[in-house]
C-alpha cells in the first residue's frame, strides 16, 4: 500500500512540474515567438488594449510556473518586471515601451531559465 501511495505521489510531482514547463513552452511559442507575436507588437507599440491584456494573463501564468532550471525567485523577479512594464504601457505611461523592451530580453532569460 506504501509503495502505491509512493508511486502515485511521484506521478502527480512529475505531472505537475510538466505542466509549469508546458505552461512556459506554450504562452513563450504563442505569445512571444511568432513574427505577429503580441509582445512583438507591444515593443512596436502596434499592441490593442485586448492584445495587451491577453500578454499579461499569459506572463502571469509563466510567472507561477516554475521554470526549467535556475531560481524561481529569480524567475518570478523577472516575469514581475515585465507584467509592470506592460501595465505601464496599457496606462500608456511614456516609461512603458521602453522598460518593456529590457524587460523582454529573450537570451537574458533562456541563458538562465531554459532547459534543452
């Protein structure tokens, strides 16, 4: 019986950290990648109001997410810095676009957080 309970606790540990990684993977090849990515249209400040808010329910889902490798505190620091920045361009605060494109900084974060 302690060897099931055992077994079925290691299945939902590993489905959860799939899920966190799938979490990252998707928001990252749906919302940052593409050539119509929306975070390409926010550094070109082509973003809508909906655009906008699409981006920050998707960096506040990779924000809870725990990535690949690194330190999640480090991570959510990171993830934080963006969802201000895009605050601060959906206020169409003049700061926005450019605190946006630091916080963006793909290789800043693959360096750090990406696994294989």
């Amino acid at each position: 019986m302690k060897k099931i309970a055992l077994t079925l606790l290691l299945v939902v540990a590993s489905l959860g950290s799939a899920s966190a990684d799938s979490t990252i993977k998707d928001v990252m090849k749906k919302d940052f990648k593409p050539e119509d990515a929306i975070a390409k249209k926010v550094g070109k400040g082509e973003a809508t109001p909906a655009e906008i808010d699409t981006l920050m329910k998707g960096v506040a889902a990779i924000s809870a997410a725990t990535p690949s490798k690194g330190d999640k505190a480090a991570w959510v620091e990171k993830t934080k810095a963006l969802s201000a920045a895009l605050a601060k361009v959906k206020a169409k605060d003049a700061s926005g676009a450019s605190d946006f494109k630091k916080a963006v900084n793909c290789k800043a974060c693959h360096d750090v957080f990406k696994g294989k």
